[in-house]
C-alpha cells in the first residue's frame, strides 16, 4: 500500500495491538499466541487485523498450514518489541510499589520457598505472594503476559524468544534425585549411582508444555546411558494422586533432593556424576519492584551462605548452557 508522502501518516497504536503481533510473531502460531496471551484465538485474530488496517501493511502470510511474517511484519517486530519493553518499563515504574509481587515458586517445598521468606524479612512492608505453576516454561508465558512477576527455574532450557523477554539472575546448582517406590530394589540405597538405573523409564514430565525445560534436561541426562523417558501422561497433583499414580505405573521420578516427601516412595540423590539443575530466577525485562530487589538479595544471601553457586566435583550440567556463571 503506497502512502500519501504530502501527508504523513499518525499512528497512535494500542499497546495490546503491539503485542498481540509481538507473540504470533514469536509463536508463529495463533493459537500457541492466544494461550500465551490467555485470549482468545479470535479476539487475537482481530487484534492484528486492526493493526494491519492501523499501519496499512500486511504483517503475516497465512495459509492453512503455517504463519509467516512478511517483510513489512520483520521490519515491524524489532519496533514493537522496544516500544512494549518501555510500556511495561513505564507501568511497573509507577504500579510496583502499590501492588503485590506475584512469585511463582513452581511447586511447594522447594527451594525457592526459602528464598521468598528471606525476601519477606528483608521486606517486611511489602506484600510477596506465592503462586506454583508447576514448570517454568508455562510461567515464563504468565510472566510476560503481566500475569506473574517471578519465578524459578532452568532459563537455559527455555526458548530463546521466552529469553529474550526475561531479566534472570542465577541462584543455585541443585543436585537432582530420583523417587522410587519404596519396595523398589534401589530404593534402599542411600544414593543411587546413574548406572544402576539403565534400563529403567522414569518420568520427566514429558507431554506437559508447561515444562518442556524439564524434559529437555532429563534426556540430555540419559543420553548414552540407557536410561528411557517415560512416555507422556498427566500430571499428578497432590501427594495422594502422586501415591496412586505411582503404586500403578511404578515408574520412578526425576527429581530434585529438596522435593518433598510423597507417600509410598522414596527419595534418593544421584551420584556417579551428581547431575545439576540450575536454577535461576526470572522476571520480566523493565520490571521495577522493590520485592524483586529483596528477592535478588535473598537468593544472593542464601546462595552465599549455603555454597548454591559452587558447582560440586564430579557434577555433570548440560553442555552450553545459558545463563550460568562464568567458570574462573
């Protein structure tokens, strides 16, 4: 569409049209992008059919089988991602201080748990909330979405187009486990070395998009050892349907050594190497919120005190991983 040079255009763009272009963008897909952005598939559709009205160009080439952007949509996305960092940037700087950190700890009892208390005495008059969304894929969506403000988990094992929205600080390696029913023959060791669980399939998470980091890192893990994932299957919340999930199927369970107890199991730490998750946490890029600096100096307190950025002997990490610290 050609513009009248006499008469240049102005545009006066919504923020929501932004960033409705922003995740099919990213997504490639509408309906990956609505539930990114929890609407619906057709107020997201016409989200960006007002924009292409708005700015007179097409963004994206849609067919039955596939979306991708048009010159004008590439030339677009670098622009619509600074103005929505500054909007969000400008948001938080004036709404921070009146509301409520929501912190998402994935699951309870975890490490993190730790954190957020040490953050709320060092803040006492501020208002931290927890909220577990059980992987951190699935909460880095909520996170940039506004839905969230924090959380925890492996930033190298998320997309690179979740990354690049996301500030993140590293807090922990945290050695790995696995739970076995408890008349499982490992389960009476006091540590079960990698080896002894070749030809064993434990569950990972697999099928959950919540948690596709996850995943990732356990077949890394197993690669060459002759340890199978465990097919997809749903995910069981709550100890009692963990107990009876797991007195059907069997299948021990990657995990971490600070996972609570479930019952009719037990948890035991891997060795021979010690596997590593690391653990960071994330928040969306430009927030501003005294909660998130007491959250950076609790974890920095802790991780300091209790040896959670020491990477131990005889660990194994993912090879070229994002966001860990510099080795001297």
């Amino acid at each position: 569409m050609l513009l009248n040079a006499a008469v240049p255009p102005s545009y006066d763009t919504d923020p929501r049209l932004l960033r409705a272009f922003t995740a099919v963008a990213e997504e490639l897909h509408f309906t990956r992008a609505a539930a990114r952005l929890y609407v619906a598939q057709q107020a997201l559709s016409r989200d960006v059919r007002r924009l292409e009205r708005e700015l007179g160009a097409e963004l994206f080439v849609r067919t039955t089988r596939q979306v991708s952007l048009t010159p004008d949509g590439e030339r677009l996305l670098p622009y619509a991602r600074r103005v929505l960092a500054a909007h969000d940037e400008l948001r938080e700087a004036f709404r921070a201080a009146a509301r409520p950190l929501l912190v998402d700890l994935n699951s309870p009892g975890l490490a993190h748990e730790r954190v957020l208390r040490r953050a709320r005495e060092l803040a006492p008059d501020l208002e931290l909330m927890a909220r577990y969304e059980s992987g951190l894929t699935g909460a880095a969506r909520a996170v940039l979405a506004g839905h969230l403000d924090t959380s925890f988990g492996r930033y190298g094992g998320l997309a690179a187009d979740l990354r690049a929205g996301l500030g993140s600080q590293f807090v922990r390696y945290e050695p790995m486990a696995v739970i076995l029913p408890e008349d499982h023959p490992l389960a009476d060791l006091p540590e079960v070395p990698l080896a002894a669980l070749a030809g064993e399939r434990i569950y990972a998470g697999a099928g959950n998009e919540r948690t596709p980091e996850w995943t990732d890192l356990a077949a890394r893990l197993f690669a060459g050892r002759g340890i199978e994932l465990s097919p997809p299957a749903p995910l069981a919340v709550g100890k009692e349907e963990f107990r009876r999930i797991m007195a059907k199927h069997r299948h021990p369970v990657l995990a971490v050594v600070e996972f609570p107890p479930m019952p009719g199991c037990v948890l035991r730490p891997l060795v021979d190497p010690v596997p590593l998750s690391p653990v960071s946490l994330v928040w969306r890029k430009g927030l501003r919120h005294p909660g998130l600096d007491a959250l950076r100096a609790a974890a920095a307190e802790i991780g300091a005190r209790e040896g959670w950025l020491v990477r131990p002997p005889d660990s194994w990490l993912p090879e070229d991983e994002p966001g860990l610290p510099v080795r001297p």
